[in-house]
C-alpha cells in the first residue's frame, strides 16, 4: 500500500517534468461527485497555480439545474462571483487513458478572503477531520464500493441488461463471489488494474457481488480525505474503462429492478495521534467506551443523515426489506443484517462498519456524514443499543422511506448542522429539494400500468 503523497507545488512540477506532460486536467468535485473544471496546457497550469470557476459550479443538481430562489442564495451570491481553485499537490495522477502525457490534479475551493468555500464536499470533510484532530484523534476508513457492469443501453426508456461476457453470453442468475463469473470479463479488469497501479490508486479484492453483472472493489485503509479522492478517482476511472469495452459502468444504487443494490460500506475506526494505537479498543483488548459512545453516535444520527448517503430518489429503492441492504440502524458483531457491523478481528483493528450508504453517495460527503455521527457519539457520550444478535431484516424500519421525508429530517437535526456546516446543509438540501421536485414531474410505467385504467 503506497503512503499519501506529501508534496508542495515545486513537487508537483518536478512530477510532472518527469512524465513529461502536456496538460492538466483540473479538477474539482461538486455535490453528486463529478468532476468539473478545466483542461489546462502545462504552461498555464504553472503560470496560474489555480484557476477561477463561478461558485454554483460545485453547488448544482445532477440534472444541472439550479435554485431559482430561497435559501440557496443565502449561500450563493446572486452574482455568482468567482471561487479561487488551488491544486492539493497530493492528488495528482496520470490520467492513463490519455493519448498525450496528460495530469489529473484535484483542487480546493477557497472564496476571496482565502478562506475554505463551505459547502465544496472537500471542504466539508476537511472540517469534520479537524474536529477529531482537535481531540488527538485521526480517523481510519477503508470503502468497499459496489457497481454494476451492464449492456450498452443509449435509450432511458429500455431496461438495464448485464453485459456480454467472454463466453459470448450475458449473466442471467446471481454468481455471488464466483471466481469464473469474474473471469468472463478479464479484459476490462486487467485494463482497469493497469489503470489504478498507474494512478496509484490503493485497490485491493476484487470479488463479483450477488447481482448479475454485479462486482465489488475494496480499499485499503487510510486516511479520509485521500480515500474519497481515490474513490472519487476511481469512479471515473471504471467507467471509461468499461466504456473501451463497449459497455456501461454504473454506481446507481438500484439500477435493475428485481436485483439487489449497490453499497459503499465505510470500515472506521479512530487512533491516537500521539501513541498510533487504535482507541475503539482497551489495554486488555475488549471494546473501550469510546467504540461504545462512536456505534451510538451513529445510531443516533444516521437516520437524520441519509439523504447525505442516499442522495437520489433512485437510492430508497435499495433500502427495501430483504434486498440485501439495511431498513435500521441496529448493530451488531459479525451480522451482515444490521446497518452498523463490527467485523471480527484483532483489537488493534477493531472498527465500525457503515452498512447504509449507498454507491451513489459521493464519496466526500459520505465520509464527513459517517465520522460526523460518530463525532457526535462520542462529544455526547451517546450510548448505543443493545447488541442486535439476530436477522436485523425483521426489525422495523428505522430509515426514511423516501428522499424528500429524509430531507425533512436532515433540515430538523440542528447538530448535524453545527458539525458539517449550516452553509452546507442549506445548499445540499436546496439542491436535492429542486431533484426531488423534477423527479415528481415524470411519470412513470408503473402508474401508467396499474393506474390508467383502474382508478
């Protein structure tokens, strides 16, 4: 596993001296996780060391679309003025799929004053590492993201179809864990591999998940921000991938009806800056209060935070009883059923698992949510219940159902506000009002089957 880069700019332009690159691809993430920007020639990217972009450019739906009015613009300046965009040396990587020599690097977004622009989701979850910095604590996370490799599929309307494999025919029932099933598409993983070792991007297991088509790729442990800009990273780098192999990669959370959901389950855990050693667990191994205080945190927070880790109307889908994925927020030791897991292991690696998000999510939002609810635990000295020892799925539900009752609870959960930001609540919530409210104008076949004629 390669360390985060250290780098200052000077570092940065002998790294790309050494490669000899032509242009840079500036980059940015806003609130869904895509990458906006600029592509610079080299010599640009030198002189200006950043670049201007206008402050909704990072504060957008995923349809493009904008607030007309209300809160957002409390926020947003109505004109719109300029974010300054550094480059976080740290970041950069080669951009593999490029003809020429060609630099990918993510920059920060910093208002006129110099100040962190609060409602970029880099921003967010720097603020949320600085509040356990303040505490001597670091967190630890390590992101197993699910997707799914599908047909190629041009029309909305046409339903999603796993891909064509090497056998020459497409998967049809559920290969959970199947070595062969993964072999099928050898080509697109070698090249995806190759990919991430020249990005250096810390993957490790490949395993094909229960859906047909469904895979599942894990990371190492690191630090939090490094993690979710290798994610973030990584996102991009399956789909173009899948798209040289003629067909499609896609981190919906529930892309094909009938087949389970996609997660990015976030593995946690906290260390004392000054000694390194893991503070869920005690001197004589057994769980500590703080591991206690940081299970119930999430228990007490979550529910108010979903719309952060299921961001779209798509994303209840997968948070149905029996689907695979949680309904509650019920935890327990070893049991895939809850939404909060402790996997078995050593006391030095002890550590939460966050079972709810979804692959949707963008990865820095997410991060911030999951170690803002734990922060919380522990500030609050929450205490979780009872363990859960058995099928959580018979529980009941303890999630939202549904993205606009999930926005109602984030806007009524004031610590969360004080935690991430209000600036950032404001703009997410504004953001993801006006989605639901597109989404609402669409009819869909299900009404048109069963309601047309009937009612």
């Amino acid at each position: 596993m390669s360390e985060p880069k250290n780098m200052s700019f000077n570092d940065l332009e002998q790294w790309l001296n050494e490669r000899r690159v032509t242009e840079v691809e500036c980059l940015v993430p806003d609130l869904t996780g895509v990458a906006r920007g600029k592509i610079l020639p080299r010599a640009k990217f030198t002189e200006d060391r950043g670049m201007r972009l206008p402050q909704a450019i990072v504060a957008m739906g995923v349809t493009g679309e904008f607030p007309q009015s209300g809160p957002y613009y409390d926020v947003i300046e109505p004109t719109d003025r300029d974010m300054q965009l550094r480059p976080d040396p740290s970041t950069v990587r080669i951009v593999p799929w490029a003809t020429d020599p060609t630099a990918q690097v993510i920059h920060d977004c910093f208002d006129h004053q110099g100040k962190l622009v609060p409602f970029a989701p880099r921003s967010v979850l720097r603020k949320v590492c600085e509040l356990f910095a303040a505490e001597g604590l670091k967190p630890i996370v390590a992101p197993e993201l699910e997707f799914y490799l599908t047909a190629r599929n041009t029309d909305p309307n046409t339903l999603l179809k796993a891909p064509i494999g090497r056998s020459g025919r497409a998967e049809t029932s559920r290969q959970a864990y199947s070595i062969d099933a993964v072999n099928e598409f050898d080509p697109l993983f070698e090249e995806i591999y190759d990919y991430c070792d020249k990005m250096e991007l810390n993957v490790d297991t490949l395993i094909h998940e229960v859906g047909a088509g469904q895979m599942e790729i894990n990371f190492f442990h690191n630090e939090p921000l490094g993690l979710a800009d290798e994610v973030f990273f990584f996102k991009r780098t399956v789909r173009e991938a899948a798209l040289r192999h003629d067909m499609y990669a896609t981190f919906m959370a529930k892309p094909i009806a009938g087949e389970p959901g996609s997660a990015m389950h976030v593995h946690q855990s906290l260390v004392d800056v000054q000694t390194g050693k893991n503070v869920f667990s005690k001197e004589d191994g057994s769980a500590s209060d703080m591991f206690m205080h940081y299970i119930g945190g999430l228990q007490r927070y979550i529910p108010a935070a979903m719309a952060l880790v299921a961001p779209y109307v798509n994303s209840y889908r997968r948070l149905t009883r029996h689907s695979a994925a949680p309904i509650n927020i019920e935890w327990g030791y070893d049991n895939r059923s809850v939404g909060i897991r402790s996997p078995i292991s050593a006391p030095s690696a002890r550590r939460v698992e966050n079972r709810v998000i979804g692959s949707d999510a963008n990865p820095y939002v997410a991060m911030a949510m999951t170690l803002a609810c734990g922060y919380l635990g522990i500030k609050n000295k929450i205490s979780p219940k009872p363990e859960m020892k058995g099928d959580a799925y018979l529980s009941p539900y303890a999630l939202p159902r549904s993205l606009g009752e999930a926005l109602d609870w984030l806007r009524r959960e004031s610590d969360l506000h004080d935690v991430l930001g209000k600036e950032f609540i404001t703009v997410y919530s504004e953001i993801k009002e006006l989605e639901f409210e597109e989404f609402m104008k669409v009819i869909s076949p299900w009404e048109r089957e069963h309601l047309l004629l009937h009612v």
